[in-house]
C-alpha cells in the first residue's frame, strides 16, 4: 500500500496515477502480504503500485533483498525532501549497504543525489505512457543502491581531488600527500617518500593548466595520476642518477680520466653529449671544480655536472676548431654552442677568434693538451678589457690634442692626467713643459707630413712625457752645476773651480786641468764684468734649454720651474752656461796654440831656415838675372874703351867673377 504523501508526490510528478483506494487496486489476502511490504512499513513507506523492484517480483523478494530495497526507497524519500541531515542519516541504514559516506561532505551528498534522482525522472518520463504501471520497475525512478553508491563515490572523489587542488595551492607537502592517499581517489603508487616529487611537479603543472587556460584551473582525478606516475619513474629515475653522480665523484676523485669519462658516458647520469677523446679535459676541470674551497662539500651536484660537462664539451669541439685556425668557424662556434661564456660582445667576434687561434697555438708549443674554459674567458676578458681601453684611449687622446690646440697648459694637464690614457710619469708641476714638447712634436708631425690637422697618437704623447721628464731632470742637474761653478769662481777656490768645471752634466768642452788657473782667473774676470754692468742680486737665474725653452731656477730654494715667477728678474750677476763655455773655450784655445808652439819648434826652426834658404836663393837669382841682363853692356863698354892692360886685368877679373856667380 502506498502512504498517501508518497502516492500524491508520484502523482505530481507524473510517475503513477492517483490512487483513490487506499487499499490499491489489487486486494491481496494476509498471508500474500510479501516481505518488500513488511520492509517499507518499517520506514513509514507503503508498498508501490509497481509490480517490479529492480527486476524482481515484489511477492518474491526475500528478506534481505527486500531490507535492502527498503532501505533505498527510504534514501529515495529522504532526498525528495531536501534536507541532508535526512539525507545523511538514510545514508548511513546498515540495511542500504553503502560505503564510505563523509558526514562533512552531507549537503554535497543531498545535491549531487537530487540531480541524479530528477536527471532518471526526467529520463523515465517518455517510458511511462507505454508500459502500465504494474509492469514497470520501481527502479525506473527511483534511484537503485549502485547508482547512490556512485554517486556517493563521485562526490568522495571530487571532495578529494579539491583537497589535492587545495594542497598544491598551499604547497603544503604533508596535506598533498594525506590527500593523494585518500581512498575515494583510488589512486594507484602514491609513496611517501615521493611526497617532495608530486608537490613540485603538480605545482608546475597546475601552473601551465593555469597559464594556458588564462584563469585558475583545476586538475581532474586522471590528470593527478598521470602526475603521480610520472613522479614515480622520476623518482626511480632519479635514485639511479644520483648513484651514477656518487660514481662519477669518486672516478674524479681518484684521478683515473678513463674511468671518469666512461661514468660520464652512463645514461643513468642524465648528461650532456661527451666527448671521450677529451677525457683529460673532463677530468681535470672536474677534479678543479670538485677542490674549489668554497663548497661545502666535495661531491659535485647533477646540475653542475650538467652546466660544467655541456661547457667542457663545447670546449673540447672549440679546441678542434681553433686547431683548424678558421676565425670564421671559430666566431659561429662562439656564438652557436652552449659555451655559456659571459660577456661576449659580437663586435669583438674576429679578435676573440684570431687571439684565441694564437693562444691555442702557444698551449700546444707549451705542452697543453687543451685551452680550458677557464683560459678561453680569460682570453675573451682580456680581449674586452684591451677593446675597451683603446676606445677609451682613443677619447683621450681627442682630449690631449684638443687641449693642445687650446693652447691651455691646464686643460692640457688635465687631459694627460685622465686615468683611461694610462700615461706613465706624469707630473703635474711639470705641466707647461709638457704641453711645449707636445705642441713641437706636434707641430714636427705637420710639417713631416705635411697635413695640418695631423694629431698626436698615445705612444708619440708618452714619449714626448717621458723626454719632458729627462729634460726636466737634466736642466736641474745644469742649473745646479752652473750655480756650483760661480760659487766657486766667486770664491776664488781654483780646484773647486775645476771640478765644478768638469762636472759631466755641465757639458763643457774643452775643460783641461792644466788651464785651472787661467779658467778660475778669466771667469772671475767676467763675473766681476756682470756684477759692474749693473748685475742683480735676484734668486732667479734663466736658463735656454735645447734653444727652445726657458728654465727657471732658485739659488736659495735650488729649485726649478718652467713656469716664469712672478716678478721674475733674471740674475745677471751669475755666468750663464753659454758665457762659462765661451771663457773656457777661449783660455783653452790659447793654450792649446801655446802648447802646439811648443811641441813642434824643432820643425818650425827648420821651416825657418828652409824659407831663409829660400830667401837667399830667390836673391841671389834675382842677382844673376840682373848681371845677364847687364852683360850686353858690358860687352859695349869693353868695345868703347881704351883697354889698357890695368883695365884689361880688370875686365878680366869682373868676368871671371861673372863666371864664378853664374857657376854658383
């Protein structure tokens, strides 16, 4: 019999028709009453007018069948009511043989069996008209023990697939791996030991879920076990990468380059590509890597092997190439392969590669098997550094010859002092002098070249520093030495006259010890000329150095400068180099005649009396020529007079003697 609320809510729902008589339209006796009836009056719920539960006769259920069914129907009624508490407690009737029911989750029970339950309706509804009410199963509408079940199931699972979703969100590792466990989930290999494996690795997928779909996801039941499986052979995977990383340690640590290339060979260790001719290479780097002091431990983690293995690959390739000395194919591998050198600049490509051929070339005269990776960022520092500072040099030197042209001793200074030109000595007390031997090398360069506008490079500017230093010092030491010697000359001391004289940085000529009086007493001669010229007693004394600059020096100070004092007045008292040379080039040359007299007189008496005999002998000649020239008179005279024997005796003896002299 159905109870009148049940008959009136079948009949509102268009399941069954309206029952008038209570009784029911089959009147059976009381012995016919059957189990199913006695199992709903437990529940307060009438037998249906439905001739079928779930298949079955209802006058031919048993006991426990029909408990069961009971039960169920109560389930059924206990939805229609909406009311989860309700629910919950017809849930959990032993009789309706159900599992795994969560209080906490009642409500999600209530809604997800009531859209069930209106979802069968709704189905049953298009079947009713056809089949009478007496032949219909009850189950038609009504939800079956399974279908609860299922639906209790899939409540539990989605409840916790949330509590994973929730764990992953909270990175909390303990509340992931309590949920992973969860029965309703029925996932297959979770392990605690991999607890640390699905947290991050559902993390990472969640958030490429996230990142794909453009807003908060959450991951399906499926999903999860695929992740938990893959963790489980990451994990296994993992175990044996780490024994193959303890292996390769230990052949680094034992120094053997053929044991360690064939563990890094082993695909368990999850490396790089290696190269087994460069075994070597690997060893050595490595067993470095391992012996840095900073690590605080021995044994070399996966990921460094991997960083420091990739790059002692691409080394070894690199170490082929350069050998085939291509820049070319040297620059593509320096830009291409996994090298991982820092600050490499694409400009600076073709002297990395001519400075690293060089280097490689240089290692293997050496004995160096291989450039390590460590020698090629060097050489690739090294390299920026050089490029860097050419351009910074070459601002520079902009500067320096822009300052120069200026004309500005200052500014020029302050161009030569700037830190990218790397100019050596510089001294900034020294500053005009620098800038006059800049503007003469400068100006030797135009007219050699013939361009104007020709300017000064590093090496012609730190080699004008460096002459402007030398300079320097030698008109010091001149200066020096010249206020020595009219000290000296002043002090009428002839041997320290004489050593000042012959001081080597003086540079006098002709200094000779034997003229030490003559030099003391002629110079002291013309130092008292300057003093009576109206000489100044002034500190300052000028001095023409290379007939090109002026150097200024302090008597009292004995120090110098280029720069003219203030006030400067020249000490005209004191003899100047060029005076001290002319005296003493004087007394030298006076005495150098005196002693040339001397050495050759026997040769000059001789000369003497070879140009006296000369004298003679041109007189005498002169003579002869004079009487040959008079004998023609002679002869007349001889003709004209009466020769007595007197004047006959006398012609004869005048021709005689005419004879003689020509004879002679």
């Amino acid at each position: 019999m159905f109870s009148s609320s049940f008959s009136l809510y079948l009949y509102k729902l268009g399941i069954a028709p309206q029952i008038q008589d209570l009784l029911g339209k089959v009147d059976f006796t009381e012995e016919e009453i059957s189990n199913m009836t006695k199992e709903l009056e437990k529940y307060g719920i009438q037998m249906p007018a439905f001739s079928k539960i779930g298949g079955i006769l209802a006058n031919e259920l048993s006991v426990d069948e029909a408990a069961l069914h009971a039960a169920v129907f109560a389930i059924n009624e206990a939805i229609d009511k909406r009311q989860a508490e309700g629910t919950m407690k017809a849930l959990s009737n032993p009789n309706a043989m159900l599992r795994n029911m969560q209080s906490a989750l009642a409500q999600d029970y209530q809604d997800a069996l009531s859209t069930a339950k209106k979802t069968k309706e709704a189905q049953a509804s298009g079947r009713r008209s056809s089949v009478s009410s007496e032949e219909r199963d009850v189950y038609e509408e009504l939800l079956t023990q399974n279908e609860i079940q299922s639906t209790i199931n899939l409540v539990n699972t989605q409840a916790a697939v949330r509590s994973v979703n929730q764990a992953i969100d909270a990175q909390d590792e303990a509340s992931l791996l309590a949920a992973l466990e969860l029965p309703a989930l029925g996932l297959v290999g979770v392990s605690q030991v991999n607890a640390r494996w699905y947290l991050e690795h559902l993390k990472s997928h969640k958030e490429h879920r996230n990142q794909d779909a453009g807003y908060a996801v959450q991951l399906e039941r499926e999903e999860i076990q695929r992740v938990v499986s893959s963790c489980n052979d990451f994990a296994e995977a993992e175990k044996r990468k780490l024994n193959a990383i303890a292996a390769i340690n230990t052949a680094i640590r034992l120094g053997n380059a053929e044991e360690t290339v064939e563990h890094l060979l082993n695909p368990e260790a999850q490396l790089p590509i290696v190269y087994q001719s460069a075994a070597k290479l690997y060893q050595n780097e490595l067993f470095n890597l391992q012996m840095q002091g900073s690590r605080d431990t021995a044994d070399l983690s996966h990921e460094e092997l991997c960083v420091a293995v990739e790059m002692l690959s691409a080394v070894s390739v690199l170490n082929e190439v350069l050998d085939t000395k291509d820049p070319v194919a040297v620059t593509e591998l320096l830009c291409d392969s996994p090298l991982g050198f820092s600050n490499m600049d694409h400009e600076n490509m073709q002297r990395y590669a001519d400075t690293l051929i060089s280097l490689r070339a240089e290692a293997l005269a050496q004995g160096q098997e291989f450039l390590s990776w460590n020698d090629v960022q060097k050489c690739i520092d090294t390299v920026n550094q050089q490029v860097h500072e050419e351009h910074e040099r070459v601002i520079a030197i902009a500067e320096i010859n822009e300052a120069l042209n200026s004309g500005d001793v200052e500014k020029t200074l302050s161009a030569l002092l700037l830190p990218t030109a790397k100019l050596q000595g510089v001294n900034p007390d020294t500053a005009k002098h620098y800038h006059d031997v800049l503007l003469h090398t400068k100006d030797l360069i135009c007219k050699s070249s013939g361009d104007e506008s020709a300017v000064l490079w590093l090496d012609q500017i730190q080699e004008a520093i460096y002459t402007a230093n030398q300079e320097e010092e030698e008109a010091l030491r001149l200066a020096e030495a010249v206020a020595d010697i009219n000290l000296s000359v002043s002090e009428g001391d002839t041997d320290s006259t004489l050593q000042a004289l012959q001081v080597p940085c003086v540079g006098l000529r002709g200094v000779l010890a034997e003229c030490a009086d003559d030099y003391q007493a002629e110079l002291a001669k013309r130092q008292a000329l300057n003093a009576a010229d109206g000489g100044d007693g002034g500190v300052w004394v000028k001095h023409r150095i290379k007939d090109r600059y002026d150097f200024y020096y302090d008597l009292q100070t004995q120090k110098g400068t280029w720069n003219e004092p203030q006030e400067f007045v020249h000490n005209t008292s004191q003899l100047t180099k060029e005076e001290i040379q002319s005296t003493v080039g004087s007394v030298t040359a006076e005495y150098n005649r005196e002693q040339l007299w001397l050495a050759n007189e026997p040769l000059i008496i001789l000369l003497q009396a070879r140009i006296r005999g000369y004298l003679v002998r041109r007189a005498h000649a002169e003579r002869l020529e004079y009487l040959r020239q008079q004998e023609p008179n002679v002869v007349r005279l001889q003709v004209q007079h009466d020769c007595t024997n007197h004047t006959d005796n006398h012609t004869l003896c005048f021709y005689s003697a005419f004879q003689d002299a020509q004879s002679t």
